[in-house]
C-alpha cells in the first residue's frame, strides 16, 4: 500500500522550526517509503487566517526542500463537504444544537459544583440536550447562533468503544477513550465544521494512511477514531511525535517570533541550518 502522509498547518501565523519538523518528518515517512506527501490548508477559522500566511507556508516549506502535490486543499473551499456528514450525524440523531452562550455555560458549570474537563476545556453540562423539538424551532426562528454538538453518550452506543482502537507507529493499537471530550462542538452557525470533523473527514477523503502531528494532539485522536467509526471513514495510522521546545524547554508556538522560519531566513540560516537543527542533516 502506498504511503500518503499530509502537513496540515492553519495559516494564522508563520511557520516555526516545530512546523518544520513536523513537515519533513511527515515528508520523509513517505517519500523513504516511495509515497506521497499532502499539504493542507485548514482555513476553517476566517478570522484568523490570513492569505499572507498561506504564502509564506508555501515559500517556508520550499525553502526547505520539500514539495507537494497540487492543487493544495483549503478548507474553507469545501463547507458543503462538512455540512454533508453533519447531516449524516443529524440523521442518526448524533448531533443537537446548542444555543447555549459561553457565559451560560460557565454559570451552569458554577451552578452544578462539579466542573470535569475535557482536553478543548471544560465539558458541557448538556443544557440544551434536554430541549423539546418545539423549543429547538423557536431558538431557530429567532435566529439565535448556535453550535452543533455531538451526544457523546448516543455515539459511545453507538460504536461500542471497547473495540475502537488506534495504531500508533511503532507503539501499537491504543485502545479509543474519546468519552473525555464530552458532547464537543463539531460546527457553529457561522463556520459550519470544528477542527475535529474537518480534519478527520479530509483525511479520510484525500486518502491519507498515516497521520504525522504533534503529541499535542493525541488526545484529539481518540475523538477522530469515533467520528471516523460513526461516519463509515478508513481509519489511518498514526505517529505522534515530540514537540520542540526553545532552549528554556518552552514549546515553541506561532507567537515566539524569533524562531519562525522567515525570521531565521531573513537572518543568514540556510535550508541546511534548519534541517541539522530539526534533525534531518541528510537532504531529501
Ligand atoms: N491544523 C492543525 C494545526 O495547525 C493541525 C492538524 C493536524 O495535523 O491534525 O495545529
């Protein structure tokens, strides 16, 4: 089977060293293997990604050594591909909306004297779980903004968790524990995906077989497996690798200045600066 591996930044920022691991480790999983390597634009978030990010993604990643095939998937070029599984997931009663503002939720969680959280925050207290249909047109006909949740109790019936598993390269099957995301936004109003949906579906439609990101986002995987599960999607294999830190030991992030890769451009390092400092002394 061929290898595809896929780089998936969202341009709300420059690309840092971090960026640059992930990107060629991804790279290189497929291109030692004589597969192919995906880049992606998740550019679901209009306010804050920007068209000079995405330019200067394309002129850091090639700079670098790498290249992709075309044409590049952007997101926000492709709602209605997310609007249809939702409507899958409505079908099967999976979602409800929730006309809930943070403000409420946050004194309802004060309310309950209980506050569990999740790994994208506090879990939802499932107020408007309970909303009779009637109740739901009103809140629709009022216009009122709304988020679409999944009933994470109805999907873990559902798919029947305790056979859910998850490769990990080289560590083996993990066995899938997405109930810790609570019943987790999959879209809103105005943006009709979350991360979680339109990652894990454009994945599955662009025919990736491993997924190379960072260990902050292995949690995120138990969610992917169940949506993958509930949505009929191919599951691929996973690699999450270690995040890189700054001499401090601070993860790098988009803000730290200093180590994005046009800054380091701008400032004498070459390609093979950055690819003995990530690691990779060899060329690809
Ligand atoms: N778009 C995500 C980010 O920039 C990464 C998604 C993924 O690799 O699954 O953090």
């Amino acid at each position: 089977m061929t290898i595809v591996t896929r780089f998936a930044p969202s341009p709300t920022g420059y690309l840092h060293v971090g960026h640059a691991y992930s990107a060629s480790l991804a790279y290189q999983k497929a291109k030692g293997a004589g597969g192919r390597f995906i880049l992606r634009m998740e550019d679901i978030d209009g306010t804050r990604c920007r068209a000079e990010f995405e330019d200067a993604i394309f002129e850091d990643l090639a700079w670098i050594g790498l290249e992709w095939e075309q044409p590049v998937r952007r997101q926000s070029e492709h709602l209605d591909d997310y609007a249809a599984v939702l409507e899958r997931l409505f079908a099967q009663e999976l979602i409800y909306p929730c006309f809930c503002t943070r403000k409420e939720i946050a004194a309802e969680i004060a309310r309950s004297h209980s506050a569990p959280h999740g790994p994208d925050g506090p879990l939802y207290p499932g107020t408007c779980k309970e909303l009779s249909a009637d109740e739901r047109e009103a809140n629709f006909s009022k216009g009122l903004p709304y988020a679409l949740r999944l009933d994470m109790s109805k999907a873990l019936d559902k798919a029947d968790v305790s056979s859910l598993y998850f490769e990990e390269l080289d560590k083996g099957f993990i066995q899938c524990d997405p109930e810790r995301f609570g019943d987790v936004v999959l879209a809103r109003k105005e943006t009709p995906t979350s991360y979680h949906l339109a990652v894990t579906l454009d994945d599955a439609l662009q025919g990736v077989s491993l997924v190379v990101r960072g260990q902050d986002l292995f949690e995120a995987t138990h969610l992917h497996r169940l949506l993958q599960h509930l949505l009929a999607l191919p599951t691929p294999k996973y690699l999450h690798h270690g995040l890189v830190s700054d001499i401090k030991g601070r993860r790098l992030a988009k803000r730290d200045k200093s180590a994005t890769l046009k800054d380091m451009r701008e400032n004498g390092y070459s390609p093979e600066d950055i690819r003995k400092l990530i690691g990779f002394s060899v060329k690809y």
